[in-house]
C-alpha cells in the first residue's frame, strides 16, 4: 500500500488567513480560545520535555506497537458521544516523516438530533470525523479522511458529519487531560479545513458521478480520500494576531 498514490489534492475551501478578516468577533474568540489552549498545551509538555504523543504513550502499560490503539478501548466522552485513538500503520506503510495518527470519531446514536431522517444507527457505532498525522517530534502535520471500511464507520455525507464534528468534545482527565483538550481543540480551530476535507472526500468517492455508491465506500483501493498539510503554529499565530487587533 502506498499511502501518497491513494491521497486526494488538498480541497480548496478551508480557513484561509484573509478568511480571519471576516469572521464576526463570537467566531473569532472561538477560535482564538482553541488556539490558545493548543499553544499552551504543547508548550507545557515542551516544557516537560514531552509532546502530546509521548503524553499518551505514558499511560500504555507494555509500549508502544504498530496498530495496537492508544490508549487500549480507546478514549471516549459519553456526554458528548465522542471518541478516538492514537496508533501507527507499518512503517512502510506511513506518511513520510509520520510517527503515527490520531482518528476521531462520535457514536451518532447519541446524536440523532444532527441526523436524517433514515433508518437509526447501532448504540455502539461510529462515524469517522478526521485523522490528525503527528510526526516524530510529536506536531501534528497533516489532516486526512478515509474511507468507509478503514473504520468499519457509519457513514455519512459531509453535510452531516460536519454537523457531528461540531460536536467533538473530549473532556475529564482519561487517558491523559492534556491529550483531550489539545485534540478538542485542534479540531476546532481546523473545523473549516475539516469540513472542506469532507467535501473533497465526497467529490473523491463520488467520481463526478454525483452519487456516492456502496462499491466506492468497500474500495480498498481507495483508502485516505482528502489530504491537508497543516502548519499549527502558523494558523496559531494567525488566529491570535487577529483576536489581538481586535482587542478580543
């Protein structure tokens, strides 16, 4: 498997810096919160010459393998429904420069509100937000989707999961309390490049044919569908310069 032949061009749509400009001060603030916690996160575990990866790692009983989930049963939030591991491919079979990614998800079953109106999902299923890459200084570097059965998901289109993903929200100290709010809130400060990776995703499943089809969903030839590098503290930086104009 090579992951870079399966990747989609990033898709154009997601928060650009000129984009800041013309948010109204609630989005803003939002964001600059997110970016904040984010900072602040990483530079207290820079500070304990850790990273939010090496964070998670610390509370594995025996180490760290390849495709074992981290932290083992995976966390998860039931007041907000939502859920995620850590974990690495084969060497072979990562994203250059990756030591491994970060999947999230919710269990729509709790969050039928945000659903259509169609046949409900199982208690215990889960619909695929993002993945988030983490190099191996432990900084997150790209943003990606998958298909269906990379997850075994319950799938929906983007218009949809970008309902659910608004709803992402790790709280409480298990596994590690700085890993759920770092991940939280990296994924709310990319909430718009997410929702644009999810419309690439879709454009890249349905193959100009307007139509997502179970056979484009089961293709295992087809396996990461968008793909965004990102620079965190770039986007950080931004955010916060543009709060700090506006005396927010």
């Amino acid at each position: 498997m090579t992951v870079q032949a399966e990747t989609a061009a990033a898709p154009e749509g997601g928060l650009k810096t000129a984009d800041l400009a013309r948010l109204d001060d609630a989005e803003l603030a939002a964001l600059a919160a997110a970016a904040r916690t984010v900072r602040e996160v990483e530079a207290d575990l820079t500070a304990r010459g850790g990273n939010v990866v090496a964070r998670l790692l610390a509370e594995a009983d025996d180490g760290f393998y390849e495709w074992d989930h981290y932290p083992d049963g995976d966390a998860y939030d039931a007041e907000s429904e939502s859920q995620y591991f850590y974990h690495a491919h084969a060497a072979d079979q990562r994203f250059p420069g990756e030591h491994g990614h970060f999947h999230s998800f919710v269990r729509p079953f709790g969050l039928s509100h945000l659903l259509p109106d169609d046949a409900p999902p199982p208690p215990t299923a889960l619909t695929h937000l993002i993945a988030v890459s983490v190099d191996i200084e432990g900084r997150a570097t790209r943003l990606f989707t998958t298909n269906r059965w990379v997850t075994a998901e319950r799938w929906y289109p983007a218009a949809t999961a970008v309902r659910l993903l608004a709803n992402f929200e790790m709280r409480g100290d298990t596994p590690a309390p700085e890993v759920n709010a770092w991940l939280t809130a990296l994924l709310r400060l990319y909430r718009a490049d997410i929702a644009a990776l999810m419309t690439a995703r879709d454009s890249r499943l349905a193959a100009g044919g307007g139509v997502v089809t179970e056979g484009a969903l089961d293709d295992r030839a087809l396996e990461v569908t968008s793909l965004q590098e990102i620079d965190v503290p770039a986007r950080v930086q931004a955010v916060e310069a543009e709060a700090a104009r506006r005396g927010l």
